[in-house]
C-alpha cells in the first residue's frame, strides 16, 4: 500500500520557525487569567466547584477560538 504525499527537502524539514517572546507572554499572561476567573467564582463568588471549572473552561475555549481566527487572518494576509 502506498501513500502520495509531498516531500520535503531535509533543510526545509528541520527547519523550525521560533515563537516570539511576546507570544510566549500572551499565552502565560492568558493562563494566569483563566486560573484567576476559576479562582474568583470559586472563592469570591462562592459558586461551585463545578461551576467555576465551566466558566473558566468557556473562558479558555473563547480565547482559543479569539487565537485561531486571528491566526488564520494573519496567515491569509501574507
């Protein structure tokens, strides 16, 4: 059984594009933010455990669809 595929040359293969610092930034500072709105409905708002693990988990899917859009918009535009 074979498979088409495209093959790339060694050189382009291994080389890898490096992740700005900033990049790296947003997502920490992203994070930090998520754990914080579960900290805030857990200990603030007194909601549930439950609770707050949903918001934060709806917060962090908001961002990651936020993140894709852009994403796809800036590759486009090259």
């Amino acid at each position: 059984m074979t498979v088409d595929q495209d093959v790339l040359p060694e050189d382009e293969r291994t080389r890898q594009q490096e992740v700005p610092t900033a990049v790296v930034l947003a997502y920490a500072a992203a994070a930090a933010g998520v754990f914080g709105w579960f900290l805030f409905g857990l200990l603030v708002q007194q909601q549930g455990f439950v609770d707050s693990v949903g918001e934060s988990a709806g917060a962090a899917f908001a961002l990651l669809l936020a993140v894709s859009v852009i994403g796809t918009l800036r590759r486009n535009g090259e």
